[in-house]
C-alpha cells in the first residue's frame, strides 16, 4: 500500500520537537528556555536535537529559578521575541504562578489590547507510574479557570505537532499540556495509539477545535490527553454490546469547543465527561453545564469519570484505583441505561 | 569543636546504614524493571532519587541533633531521615507503598514524614526552607528548645525561596541552619552554568549572617562547622548558612543515563568515596580493627535487611483507603 509506506510515525515528543524546530528555522524571535531542555533535550524528550541545532543561545538551560524566567518570559514576549518556555511538571507551577496568572495571561488585556505576549508553556501532566502527589497532578482547571490564557492538550503526535505550531505562531500565551503517559518515552510505558503518522511539512491544527475521533449515536465521551484514550477502548468495548460511543478529543480547553460538544450530544443524547484532574471545580463540571445551560435534551443524567478530589497517593493500588479508566467509563454508561 | 571516638563511630554507623540502605533499594528498584525500564513497574515504582556519597553531609549536621530538633530535607531524602533517626522499617514500608509504611504508602520516597523525630521532605525545590523557618518561628515563640535545620541542593540556592527563608530567618533571628549539598549537579546543569558566584556561602553576607564551606565531602569537617552553627542558633543568635561539597555517585535519578558527565568523573568521584576515607581515618586514629569493621558492617547490614524484608513482608493497603486522611 502506498499510504502505508508514506506513514511517518511519531511520539508526542519528536512531534512537539520538530514543530519547535521549523518554527525556529523560519522565526528568529522563538527560543526556548527552561530546565534541562539544552543539551539533555527534555526530560520528557520534547526539546531533543534543538540545542544542537540552534545553540546555546537560542536553547537555554535555565537555572532552576521559575520566579525569573516565567517573568523573564513576559517581559521577553512583551519585547517582540517569542519565548517557548519548558516547566518540567504541572506541579511545579506554584513557585512562580504570580508571573503566569498575573502578568502572561492579563498584560495584553491592562493594555487595552497594545500589548502582545506570545509565550508558549510547555509542561507535562499526568500520573499512573507512582510519581506520588507533587508529580503527577494534571491541574487542567487550575489553568483554564484563568481568563487570557489558551490551554491546549493533545492525545496525539499529529495533534501535538500541529497544536504546537499554532501555538507558537499564536500572539497570545499558550499553555501547552502534555501527559506522560503520552509522550512516547518507553521509560514512562507508552500508549501506542499516541503514535500516529505526522506530516514532515509545518501545519497548524486550529486551537480551540474539537475532534470527533470516534462517531456514534448513543453516547458522547469527552476527554482531553489520556481521557481520549480510556474513551476509546471504552468505546470499542461499548461496540461488542452494540452500544455505539461517540468520542470528542477536545485538544484545547482554551478557548473550549461547546458548538462541537452540544451538537455530539444533541445527537446522541448521553454525556460522560472524561477527566484525570480533580472531579470538584474542573472541566468536567465545566462542560456538562455547559450542555445542560442550552437545555440539549438528555436521555439520562451526565456522568463524569474524573480523579477523586483527594491528593494523589504515591502506592499502587490507591493510585491505579482512583485513575480514571476504561472500565470506570463502561460503569457510568450502565449506570445511565439501568432504569 | 572536634567529634569524640563515639560520635565518629556514630556518624560512621550511620553513613553504612544509609549506604547499604540505597544500594538495597537499587537493587530492588531495578526487580521488574528489566529488560524494558519503566518507571511504572516492580516493588519501587515511581522515581528513585538515590543519596550515595552524600552521607558525610546528613552525619556531620544530625549528629548534633535531638529528635526533638526539626529536619526538612529534599526529594533526595534517604541518608538525613536515617541519619535523624527515622523510623527504618517504616520508612522502607513506605518506598514500598506498604500500609505499614510511615503514611501507609501515600506518600513514597519523596514524601517521608516522621513526626516522632520531627523529620519532613518534599519534592518541590527549595520548598522545604521556608517551613524550617517556621518551625524555628514557633520554638522562639513559644520559648521552647530547639533549632531547625533545612537541607537543600545547590540547585535550590537560585530559587526565590531560597533567599526569602534566609532573609526572613536573619530579620528575626530565628534558630534555623541551611545546609547546602553542593553535589556539583542539578539534573544535568552544571553548578557553572546555573549560579552566578562559585560558592553560596558567600550569599549568607547578603543576608547578614555567618556563611561556611566545608570542602571535601569530610564528614568530620561539616561535624566541626555544623556544630559551630547548631550552638550559636540554640544560643540565639540567629541563623547560618553552611555550603558542603559533596558528591553525587548516583544518577540524578534512577533511569539516568548521566550523558552530561565530563568523561572520568565518575571515576574520579568513586575514587574520593567518602565512606572508605572514613574507614581508614578510624583505623589510622582511633584504633579501629579490621574485625572490629567487619562487626560493624554485619550489624548495619542486617539492620538494613531487617527493615527490607519488613517492607518487603508487609501487606498493602486497600484501595479505598486512598480516600482517608486528606482530613483528619
Ligand atoms: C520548583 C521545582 N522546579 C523544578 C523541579 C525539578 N527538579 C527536581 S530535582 C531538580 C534538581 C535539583 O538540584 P539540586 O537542588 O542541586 O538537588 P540534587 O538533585 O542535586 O540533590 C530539579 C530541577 C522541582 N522538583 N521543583
Ligand atoms: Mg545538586
């Protein structure tokens, strides 16, 4: 088959690395800064081959000084560069949040709309290898929650190249998530279907669409980065009892795609929202309010999968049990059909 | 301030102790993780920040430490909680995410707390000063005994916590020590190229209070400095900051290929490990035997065997607990 011999498959990792790498190669303003993202590439693999490539210069091994850089990266971007900056985990975030939630995400609204601040924060997400409760939280809402910031997640390389590429080219801060799970370092385990073919040339997926990467007409599953993957087996285990799942890989949460989410449950009547961040205050609450505040007719009340709101234990069986999963889907599924 | 014949001996037990402690954990890390390595896997999941060759830095500060003095350390915790007096078998429970564990395994590795002996660490960077300045706070406070000694690396001395706790302990005059571990590395940055002064001791002038640096990695050098420091801030005459130069013989963390190395330099740490150095600095002064070692090396052993095999027997908790004691 010739498609099959074009097939060009990529993690998430080298998908986020050659996105960075052509828009380097085209844009003198974007560098990248964080820790160990020079010579090392990432922890997560996400900057390999750049510093090679462009130097020490334009692909810096930040000292671990959050406070500075995240604020150094305002006022770089506020300056005409385009700073790509690199925080390890989510969970980190606390040391600098002021620069982030004060500065990145207001400056251009304060300046009445004068002043741009294109940065892109890139940082993973995600547990299920025992990382324990400060390396393992997904913190979607913590971000999202806060206005003048895009916030985008893919489940996938084709997704996270493109994602990365509009975000970069984006003249607004981006938040860019990316699970562990996902990313394709065989040291973190890997899901395989986060491997996909990615197109050598740059392209854009748009932020702020949704994507139907399942269609069906009984229920619609939700999810974001590894939501989308649970949705998906649950799906396939759904089909063998004729029960036929629609799955919606949101990719951004900022801005949120609700035309796309009430028209798959306009059709299928059904909502399970899919979500490894906390289940009080998140986005799982987000968009069944959202469907329910258009009054979209429902066969049964909205379920949502999501991470019990306690802090995430380091020991196996607690953490494997409160994870959100395939299994836990097809539960909230029979849970609305049983009457 | 020189380290009597016992409390040599004392810091020496402890460094074999944690010594053999990590190399166990190793061992047992790697059980299930082969030949493919993911994290996911085996007895110890999770990440593994091992303490070998920076036992001198725990020894030398909490030998002149009561239980009732408070310890925050880092996610390289292992050598200071043994070296306060932590709880072994708990401890190992805990890495194995055991029910008998020191917080029936939620916490892990990165998360040891054992109030018994006012022992604390966390996984954020230099995010365990600032409650060492609090503990301090509250013993000066409430008029009652005690100092409090943060641990931290290098790497933490460029982080805004760092230079607020300092500043802040100096303005009040708290009875708090910074311990710096200045294994050379942060992940893979060099000290070089992320700080911007070759010692940070010298940034304790910034904040008008003593600065030390112990070279070497001795752990009869950090003794002297650390007891200096510990007695002047029981006086109360407020906080000091020490650096000591240590090595890190270990990856970053378990998993690390250590790419970033200067060629030889492994070696050369080996060469320099401050466990055998210390071993013949008791035979040549104290009139430590061979046989008298040998002893000593079983005893730390089988201790470190009994807490593994603990870990190792003890069951694990049931899934629902997860959802008990966010609350108490
Ligand atoms: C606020 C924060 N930023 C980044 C990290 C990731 N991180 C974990 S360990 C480490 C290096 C720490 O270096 P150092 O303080 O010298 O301690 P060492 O690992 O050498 O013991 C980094 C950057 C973190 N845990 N917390
Ligand atoms: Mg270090």
């Amino acid at each position: 088959m010739t498609v099959a011999s074009k097939e060009r498959k990529l993690t998430i990792a080298r998908a986020m690395a050659e996105a960075i790498a052509q828009e380097m190669r085209i844009d003198e303003r974007v560098f990248v800064m964080g820790e160990d993202i020079g010579p090392l590439g990432g922890v997560f693999g996400n900057t390999r081959g750049l510093y090679d490539e462009f130097g020490a210069e334009r692909v810096r091994d930040t000292p671990i000084s959050e406070t500075a850089f995240m604020g150094a990266a305002v006022g770089a971007a506020s300056d005409g560069m385009r700073p790509i900056v690199e925080l390890m985990f989510v969970d980190f975030f606390g040391v600098c949040f002021d620069a982030i939630y004060n500065l990145m995400a207001k400056n251009t609204y304060f300046a009445g709309g004068e002043v741009q601040v294109p940065v892109v924060l890139m940082t993973s997400t995600g547990g299920g290898y025992s990382d324990a409760g400060q390396h393992s939280q997904c913190l979607h809402a913590t971000f999202a929650h806060l206005p003048g910031m895009k916030v985008v997640a893919p489940s996938n390389a084709y997704d996270a190249k493109g994602l990365m590429t509009a975000a970069i080219r984006d003249n607004n801060p981006v938040i860019f998530m990316f699970h562990k799970a996902l990313q394709g370092m065989g040291w973190l385990g890997t899901e395989k279907d986060a491997i996909v073919h990615v197109p050598e040339e740059a392209y854009e997926v748009p932020i702020g669409k949704a994507a139907v990467v399942r269609e069906g007409s009984d229920v619609t599953i939700v999810g974001i980065t590894s939501g989308v993957h649970h949705g998906l087996k649950a799906a396939r285990r759904l089909a063998e009892r004729g029960v036929s799942a629609e799955v919606l890989d949101l990719r951004s949460l900022v801005p949120l795609d609700r035309e796309s989410i009430i028209a798959s449950v306009r059709k299928t009547g059904r909502l399970i929202v899919v979500d490894e961040d906390y289940h009080s205050y998140g986005m799982s609450g987000e968009i069944i309010s959202s469907v329910v505040e258009q009054g979209v007719p429902l066969r049964a009340a909205p379920q949502r999968v999501a991470y019990p709101d306690i802090p995430i234990p380091f020991t196996r069986p607690m953490e494997q049990w409160a994870l959100p999963s395939a299994d836990k889907i097809v539960t909230a599924f029979e849970k609305m059909t049983s009457h | 301030m020189k380290p009597s014949k016992e409390q040599q001996l004392w810091m020496y037990e402890h460094m074999l102790v944690s010594r053999y402690f990590e190399e166990s954990i190793e061992k047992i890390y790697m059980e299930g993780k082969s030949p493919a390595f993911n994290m996911a896997n085996g007895p110890i999941p999770g990440e593994m920040h091992l303490s070998n060759g920076q036992e001198p830095c725990a020894v030398g500060v909490c030998a002149h430490l009561e239980p009732s003095d408070i310890v925050t350390s880092t996610h390289r915790p292992h050598h200071v909680a043994i070296a306060k007096g932590v709880d072994l078998d708990r401890m190992a429970a805990e890495i194995f995410g055991k029910k008998t564990g020191l917080s029936g395994g939620r916490g892990g590795h990165m998360h040891i707390f054992d109030p018994k002996v006012n022992f604390s660490c966390s996984g954020i960077i230099a995010q365990g000063m600032g409650p060492a300045v609090g503990a301090a706070l509250s013993r000066q406070m409430q008029r009652k005994d005690g100092v409090a000694v943060a641990f931290l690396g290098e790497g933490a001395a460029n982080q805004g916590a760092f230079h607020e706790s300092l500043n802040l302990a100096a303005v009040w005059k708290l009875p708090v020590i910074f311990v710096i571990e200045d294994n050379a590395w942060g992940i893979s940055v060099a000290k070089r190229a992320s700080t911007a002064i070759e010692r940070n001791d010298q940034r304790a002038a910034a904040y008008g209070m003593p600065g030390h640096f112990v070279p070497g990695n001795d752990p009869l050098a950090v003794y002297e400095v650390a007891g200096e420091a510990i007695a002047r801030a029981r006086r109360g005459e407020g906080p000091t900051l020490i650096e000591i130069e240590t090595y890190r013989l270990a990856g970053h963390f378990m998993g690390d290929a250590e790419g970033y190395r200067p060629e030889g330099e492994k070696d050369a740490l080996f060469a320099r490990d401050p466990i055998p150095k210390m071993r013949e600095h008791l035979k040549a002064n104290e009139g430590w035997s061979d046989a008298d070692d040998a002893a000593l090396v079983e005893l730390t052993r089988s201790r470190v065997d009994a807490a593994i095999a603990f870990a190792r027997d003890s069951a694990y908790p049931e899934p629902e607990e997860a959802l008990e004691k966010v609350f108490v």
